[in-house]
C-alpha cells in the first residue's frame, strides 16, 4: 500500500475518531441520571410527587410508587365553603401530601414516571417549555400550587435535561391522576 493511501486513511480514521468524541454529549447518560436524581431529592419533589407511609418517623415517599404522583381512586375530602380567603387557611394538603387546596381549588401531583398515564409520551423540550411558562405541556392549563414554578423555572437547562433524563429513567408506573377542581364560586 503507498504511504499515500495509508496517510489518508489515517487522516480519515483521525477525522472519525474526532467526530465520535465531538458528538458526545459533556457527561454520560449515566452521569446526566445522577444529577437528575440528585436535582430531584434536593428540589423536594418526592415530597409532592410520591404517594407516604406513614413509619415511626413521620410519612415518607412509597418507595414501590416513587414519583407516580397523587394515587388514583383516593378521596379527597371535601372543603368547607370559605376557608379560604384573607385571615384563614392558604392551603390544605392530604395523608399523602398529593392533593393540595387552596384559593386555586384542588391541585393534585403529576405522575413523573415514564408511563403513558404519567410523562411517557412527554419530549426534553415539553418538560424544559413546562418548567419554563409554569403551563402544562408548555402550552397548556396553569400548573398550580404548591408546584415551585418560579424556582423551577430559575434553573439551568443542562440541569432540567438532567431532571428529564431522571424521570425518564426510573420505572413506569401506570397510575392516572385527577385534573386540577376548579375553586368553587362565591
């Protein structure tokens, strides 16, 4: 073989090799999971998102339901007439801390995992624009308290693709949760 040939294709195994490294994204996936995970237990969102047990120590995210958010079927009780307002409660929560109210009705916490009743069909960039407008889908109805919107929103869009990969990590669990009750009337 001539030097020639074997000087390009050596410039051309080079200029692959090259492209490969370039190609890749800054961490792993493995690492983006990690960070993820982390963002998600410091960011609180086992406290909303998974359903309790209630153990010596207080209740405590289900670890068989992480983050499936508010579990179907449970009841809600039903809210007095005007407990909310200037001077009274802002907000109540349930055994499980899934269904919160307030003066914006009843809220209850998404289903995170990557199952169809949950994110699993949801896009990075569905989450990222969620995140971002506080709207559901990026689009959609308000996402509602107690959802820390303002601060979610603060944060860098490396770390939401990370939060994203996290979820989209864990184990699907088919669980549907109930749409935001509106605030009754005066």
């Amino acid at each position: 073989m001539a030097q020639w040939t074997r000087n390009v294709l050596a410039a051309a195994a080079m200029l692959t090799a090259a492209s490969a490294v370039l190609a890749q994204p800054a961490s792993t996936a493995k690492d983006q999971v990690k960070r993820g995970e982390y963002l998600s237990i410091v960011g609180g969102c086992n406290d909303c998102h998974s359903p309790k047990l209630m153990t010596p120590k207080g209740p405590e995210p289900d670890p068989a339901k992480l983050l499936s958010g508010h579990p179907a079927g449970a009841t809600v009780p039903a809210i007095p007439g005007g407990m909310f307002g200037p001077g009274q409660w802002a907000a109540l929560t349930n055994e499980h801390f899934t269904a919160w109210a307030g003066p914006w009705g009843i809220s209850f916490a998404a289903n995170l995992t990557p199952d169809a009743t949950g994110m699993g069909a949801w896009t990075e960039a569905q989450f990222i624009a969620s995140m971002r407008t506080g709207k559901h889908l990026g689009v959609g109805r308000p996402i509602l308290p107690p959802m820390p919107i303002a601060s979610l929103a603060a944060m860098t869009e490396p770390d939401l693709k990370a939060l994203f990969t996290y979820l989209k990590s864990l184990k699907p669990i088919k669980n549907q949760v109930p749409v935001p009750v509106p605030p009754k009337g005066p």
